[in-house]
C-alpha cells in the first residue's frame, strides 16, 4: 500500500510504501514527518510524480500531535531546583569573591588616609608612591585606593548591584584617577624617595631595639 502524509492544511508533506498503517506511522518517526492525516493508495493505482495525488481509497486517520515528553531529565522538577539552586550559588560566591577584594581595597585607603598627615607632617612626599614601593605594586593601585577611600567613607553605603567589582570601581566611579598620577616620576625624585624609605626603617629599628632595652 502507498501511504500519504498530509499536514493541517490537508498538504501533501510525504509518502512512503508499507505492509500496514503502523510499518507507514514507523517510517514518518524514522524521518521526522510530522503528519495530521494519513491516506491509503492502492499499490495497483499509477502514482504520477510531482503532480497531485488522488487516493482511490478515502481511509483517513486524524491523529493529533505526539505529546511533549516529560520524563526527559530537563522536565523533571527535581532537576530544574537543582539547576537553579546551582546557578545561584555560582552568582552568590562570584559576588563574594569581588565583594571581598573591593573591601580590601577599600580597607587599605582607609588606613593611608589615617596616616596622611604623619607623612606630610614628618615631610614626606609622594605617600602613595612609597607605599607602592615597599609593597612591590603600582603606585596606581595605591592612588585608586586612597580615592576610593576618600569618595566612600562609608562602604555600606555605596549604591552596589551584584555586578559590582573593583574593575568597574576604577573606571566608572574614579575617573579622576588618571590625572592624580600621569606625571611620571623623574630619577632623582625616586633616589630621594628611596632615602626616605631607608630613613624611615632606620627609625623604626631605632625604636624598635630601644624598647627592647627598656624592657
């Protein structure tokens, strides 16, 4: 028998030949045809390609469409809170992650600011640049740092979303950062801050043992 598969309009979309209704329904599966109805043709009638076909026997089975299958793993409830479970976790512990480097940050400004005037009191220069030397950074980072200290005195109120992070603090909320260090530092500035650190040290050990021997 020849098997015609028509679509919702009654079009024409297949056909195939089949010893039954269920060997024709088990090649319109294999082929992804996806049938409203379904009409017989004797095998006896001529069949005339690319141009309509009228079926001699008028047996036509309406189906409906196979339903969605729920008992793939994506449908199943379980599995869904798992996957949201997860993706949460995933935007929580990221947040986290920046969240705890900009406090650093923010921290580490604070505490320059604490000593700012000590360093200009006792006539020395350039903070940031002393600092950043000591600790092996850019004096950038220091610079944005103590700006950031400075314009947000209070972190918990800075208006935040959970896309924050330190990057986006440097490039949207300190712009002013690139002027406070564009003059580059010239060989004798940096000799005289190197003396100066090595003064410092020099005091602090000074200190250091005298307390000792005062016990």
């Amino acid at each position: 028998m020849i098997y015609i598969f028509k679509d919702t309009e009654d079009k024409k979309i297949g056909k195939c030949i089949a010893e039954s209704i269920t060997e024709a329904k088990a090649y319109a599966k294999e082929h992804k045809i996806n049938w409203c109805t379904i009409n017989i043709l004797e095998d006896k009638q001529p069949i005339i390609i690319n141009e309509p076909i009228t079926p001699t026997v008028n047996e036509t089975l309406t189906v409906q469409n196979p339903p969605e299958d729920t008992t793939t793993l994506e449908h199943l409830e379980r599995y869904q809170n798992l996957i949201t479970e997860l993706k949460d976790t995933i935007v929580e512990t990221e947040f986290s992650s920046r969240w705890a480097l900009i406090e650093g940050r923010h921290l580490v400004g604070q505490r320059l600011l604490q000593e700012e005037k000590w360093f200009t009191d006792s006539g020395y220069m350039k903070m940031s640049l002393h600092v950043a030397t000591s600790l092996g950074i850019s004096q950038r980072q220091i610079e944005q740092c103590i700006q950031f200290a400075r314009k947000y005195p209070d972190l918990s109120l800075m208006n935040t979303g959970k896309n924050i992070s330190w990057h986006k603090i440097t490039q949207e909320l300190l712009p002013e950062h690139v002027e406070s260090i564009s003059k580059p530092v010239t060989k004798a500035e940096l000799i005289q801050i190197l003396k100066d650190i090595k003064t410092l040290l020099q005091h602090e050990w000074e200190t250091y043992n005298q307390e000792i021997i005062n016990g």
